[in-house]
C-alpha cells in the first residue's frame, strides 16, 4: 500500500531490512537502523520494554496504512491514537495471545464504513508486523470515530492464511 524506504532489490527478490541493537548499560539497548536509533529497556524502567515495543510496531504499522488509505480517498484525519492490549502467556516465554487494537479517529468527512475497511485491509493484507506474528493470535479492532464507539470487530490476520515463504 504505502512505500516504505528499503534495500534496493530486483524484480520478485524479497526485500532486505536491517536493524542493529547495541547494549547500553543494565538492560537497556540502543536499537534501529543508521542514525534513526531509539532505546528499548528489557527493565521496562526507561524506556519502552521490546513487547511494548512490539506492541507501538503493531499499532503505528497499521495506523500508517490507515492514514494511506484515508488519504488517497481525500477524507483525511485531525487526530488518531491507537492503543494497544495484549494478553499474554503466565508461563515462559510469555508470548502474546490476544491483542485488543483500538483506532480513536477524528475527521469530519469520514465515514464509519471507509474506516473499518481501512483498518480491515490493513490487517488482512498490508501490515508487515501484523503478518509476521504468529497466526494463532487473535485480534480484535474497535473503531471510535468522532467519538462514537463501534463494536468490537474480530479481525482474520494475514499471516493465518498465508502459505507462501
């Protein structure tokens, strides 16, 4: 959907993308790519921990797509903020098994049904994080859009149905 800045590669080669993380001191890392470098704390004390971290690449993934989608059909956005829940296993390793994504939306020429599609279609085809996560984890999106809060919707993620390598 939206162009992101990768490796060059040729026609049908997958795309290459890079990250370095360097420890810094305790538990917390220097992590990104170039200079475009944030922290990541495994204390969660500084900084966001690397599940919270996974759960911001999630949400501003498909938030990205959301904003794409919305402003190719010229009903842009005020505002957004998405929020993120997830539960997660008691035992080690304490991998997630639901996440509860919640789209707050604000513009006065959207309309409810173009911001479900968005949100769907990110999900299903376009959101990189959401379809490298296992496909076992559900998902469940709930839109408020002007303040209006609409149902919670189970979303099918991509990588559950995805067969090729």
């Amino acid at each position: 959907m939206r162009q992101t800045k990768s490796y060059p590669v040729a026609p049908g080669q997958p795309v290459i993308t890079r990250s370095r993380a360097v420890w810094r001191e305790a538990m917390r890392f220097e992590a990104g790519s170039g200079q475009r470098t944030h922290v990541i704390d495994g204390g969660s004390e500084a900084a966001p921990s690397p599940v919270e971290t996974l759960l911001n690449a999630i949400a501003t993934c498909s938030g990205s797509d959301v904003v794409d989608f919305l402003e190719k059909r010229r009903t842009p956005l005020t505002s957004m903020e998405i929020d993120v829940v997830a539960t997660r296993r008691v035992e080690q390793p304490r991998r997630v098994l639901t996440l509860e994504i919640t789209f707050t939306l604000e513009g006065t020429t959207i309309e409810p049904e173009q911001a479900d599609r968005a949100i769907r279609l990110s999900f299903e085809k376009y959101c990189t994080v959401a379809a490298s996560l296992a496909g076992d984890i559900v998902l469940t999106s709930v839109l408020v859009l002007n303040g209006q809060r609409g149902e919670p919707v189970k979303q099918p993620m991509f990588s559950a149905s995805f067969r090729g390598a």
